[in-house]
C-alpha cells in the first residue's frame, strides 16, 4: 500500500482529503495538535495510518520530518502539501512577524518537506507532489497581499521543481471561493452574494477529492501544471 503525507491534515479540505483517500493508501496525518490528528485518525478507514505532529512555524521540519520517516522506516509515494495560514490584513498594519510566520506555513514548510522527499533514500518511491494554492495568487485583493505572495511562490515552485524532480510529477491546484472552518466566517455573510457570481457557486471542503485522485493516478500525463478550481469564478 503506498503512503500519502498529507499537511494540513485538520483543515477541512485537508480532513476530507486524508477520510477518501484512507480507503486506498496509508496516510501520514500531519500538523500541530495531536488531539485533532488523533481524532481524525479515528474517523479513517484503515488502521495503519500514523501522524507526525510538527509545528511549522517553531520546528526544525526537515530534521523533524527525516528522524520520523527513519523511525517508521517510510518512504511516502505522494505529498500533498495543503496546511497553509489565511490571515487578511491591510498592508500598513501588516508586521514582520506575521509576515514570516505566513510565508513559513505556506511555503517554506513546502520546500524543506520536499528538500528531505527528494533525497536518494527516498525520491525513488516518490510519485507525486501537490501543492494547494489560490486563486488570490492571480486575481488582486484589497488586504489580500502577503497570502496572495505566498500562494503565488507554490506556483513558482511547482513549475521549477516540475522539471528539477523529473519524472516525479509536480502539480498545483489554484483553488476559488471554498468554504471551511478558516474561510466560513469570511464568507458566510457574503454567500449569496457569492453564489449568485459564481457560475457554479461556492465550493465544498471535498471539492478536491476526485481531483486529487486523478492526479495520483500513475498514468496521466501531466506534471508543472496549475489547476484552477474555482467553480468558474476566474471566467467573469
């Protein structure tokens, strides 16, 4: 059975993502609240599931990451990186701090993971790495700057690394207007607003299940590509 580590794994995507996929992989839960993971993991098919619980903001990732995959002796097949920050400030209030700690969950966590994936003892069973980005990386939002830099650097990535880590496959979705427990109490009073301009309205946390399964899947044809999932909200 090959193994998916997934960050984010208490996010809403992140759950709905790590409950469809324990039916057919093992799962390696990561973030920072062992509680959550612990009851997640309990809410999954399958009982070889693990959890690697790391703060990506205080931790030594990389260190953290390779003494836990040598002490399971685990070389994961995918990774899907959707743990990100979503804070929204004005840029004249926004602080330093705030601005690394954002940049550290969303993209520094990503290549210090990777930096370890795609060492020799394990970048021969890695198949597939996914980034999770937003459409704020595309489209200008008052408030919306250091999260829209940081979405952005995951796309840059994903096209270097494409080619960097051939034949590992590197995509990125570029997700739209989705409600979760970070984004619900952005969105809930502007939702039917929402709905009614976006062609296919707001999306559902397990919006990406079906489309993470394709991009596992060991025979499409596709690496470097960013993915709009967005419900049509990018065509208008």
């Amino acid at each position: 059975m090959e193994t998916i580590l997934i960050t984010g794994s208490t996010s809403s995507i992140g759950e709905e993502l790590a409950i469809s996929l324990s039916k057919r992989y093992r799962i390696i839960l990561s973030g920072r609240d062992s509680s959550k993971l612990s009851k997640l993991k309990s809410q999954m098919y399958g009982e070889n599931h693990l959890i690697w619980v790391c703060d990506f903001v205080k931790d030594n990732i990389g260190m953290s990451l390779l003494e836990f995959l040598n002490e399971f002796k685990i070389k994961p097949a995918h990774f899907l990186h959707v743990g990100g920050d979503f804070s929204i400030s004005p840029i004249r209030l926004q602080k330093k701090e705030k601005t690394i700690e954002t940049f550290h969950i969303n993209v520094f966590s990503a290549v210090e993971i990777v930096s370890v994936l795609s060492k020799k003892e394990f970048k021969k069973e890695l198949k597939n790495i996914v980034f999770f980005s937003s459409i704020s990386a595309l489209r200008g939002k008052s408030g919306y700057a250091v999260y829209s830099a940081a979405k952005s650097s995951l796309i840059g990535l994903t096209k270097s690394l494409a080619v960097e880590l051939n034949p590992i496959k590197v995509n990125c979705f570029v997700l739209g207007a989705i409600i979760t427990k970070a984004t619900e109490n952005i969105l809930s009073d502007k939702e039917e607003i929402l709905n009614s301009h976006i062609p296919l309205g707001l999306g559902k946390a397990n919006a990406l299940n079906d489309w993470t399964s394709f991009l596992l899947d060991k025979n499409n044809w596709m690496t470097g590509q960013e993915l709009i999932i967005d419900g049509g909200a990018t065509i208008l």
